[in-house]
C-alpha cells in the first residue's frame, strides 16, 4: 500500500513538472489571430468589410488558335480517338481580353488557364482560368472563373470563386455567350458577362 501510494506521488509529481514545462495555452497558438475590429481589418487588407459591391464587366474573350501566334494551344489531344467529343482534349489558354468584340479593341486582360473536354456525351467543358487585368483601377487584380461550359447552350453561367487584389474575398458567376466562330480554324470571340461580389 505503502509503495503504491509512493509510486501515484512520484508519478503526479512527473504529471506538474511536464505540464509546467509545456508552452502556455497563449504562446502554443500565436500563429493564428482573429481581428474583429473593423479599422484593424480596414488597415490589414485595405478593403472595407462594411461596403459589399457588385461590379459587373462586359469583356470579350479571344481563343485564336489560327496563325503564327496562337493564344490557346492543345497541350494534351485527345486520348481516345474514338471519343465523339473529344473527351480529354485540353488547351492551355492565355487568351485576350477586350473591351469591344474586335481582336484589335482596347485590351482590359488576358484569360490564363485551361479548357478541357470534360464531357463524354455533349461537347463539354472544364474551365479553369483567371482573369488578369491589366488597364485601369483594375491592373494587377484578378479573378477566378471554374466551371462547366457547354459551349452549345446560348448562354453558360460559371462560377466566379474567388479573386486578388481589389476582388480579396469575391465571388460571383459569369455568362458566356458565343460571339463569333470559325469552323475552319477553330478561333472563337466569346462575350463574357461578369458578375463579382467583391468590397
Ligand atoms: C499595369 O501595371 C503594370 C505593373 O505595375 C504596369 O507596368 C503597366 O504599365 C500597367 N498598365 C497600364 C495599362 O496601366
């Protein structure tokens, strides 16, 4: 009993020295910090939490993979040659952005990512680009477009999930409709209507 009760002293004895000896609860967790005063929030990202907007862009959207400087290249053709949508083919994209439907109008951006044939019954794509602007208030922000392009629906909507810069935190959804298209080589002018939830 003697040596029990000698052995439980010894063992709590260990239990206070090794807490003691531990970080205390502050010290182990000042990686992380929550700022819920709006003026230290407003100094920190320099955006005001307080002023949610809705900004909308109308851009167009060039994919030229015709003649000696394509924007948008095949970079995987498609696997299964069988596949009636070509299901896999992927482009990489670093396409113009304009304000007017011409290739030659006032360049607001470039669109840079992929597209990819995601679809194995209808022509189907995976989207998956951001929209760097690079004119006005705007330059050097981006945003983030992924989703689902059924390039023969009148009007696709996809996903805006995110954005940097003066779109910190946005989030919002675009509608792509087909401007132009040439059958011969492929270039298409599509209009893209953007909406961003931004502050
Ligand atoms: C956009 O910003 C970049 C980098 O700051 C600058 O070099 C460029 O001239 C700007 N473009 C326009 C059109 O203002």
């Amino acid at each position: 009993m003697q040596s029990y009760l000698q052995i439980t002293t010894f063992t709590f004895s260990l239990l206070i020295i090794y807490s003691l000896s531990l970080p205390s609860p502050t010290q182990a967790n000042n990686f992380v910090t929550t700022i819920e005063d709006e003026q230290e929030v407003q100094q920190l990202i320099g955006l005001n939490f307080n002023k949610q907007k809705l900004t909308h862009f109308k851009l167009y959207w060039h994919d030229v993979l015709s003649g000696p400087n394509p924007t948008s290249v095949s970079v995987i053709n498609p696997p299964n040659k069988n596949s009636p949508t070509g299901f896999g083919t992927t482009n990489m994209i670093d396409n113009p952005l304009t304000y007017g439907p011409k290739l030659g109008s006032k360049l607001a951006g470039r669109a840079q990512g992929f597209y990819a044939s995601a679809c194995q019954k209808d022509v189907g794509l995976l989207m998956a680009m951001n929209f760097a602007f690079m004119e006005g208030k705007y330059n050097g922000s981006t945003i983030t477009v992924l989703g689902r392009n059924m390039v023969f629906d009148k009007i696709r909507e996809m996903p805006i999930i995110g954005g940097s810069g003066l779109f910190r935190f946005a989030r919002g959804y675009v509608q792509a409709r087909t401007n132009t298209f040439n059958l011969k080589n492929g270039d298409a002018t599509v209009q893209y209507d953007c909406y961003v939830m931004h502050y």
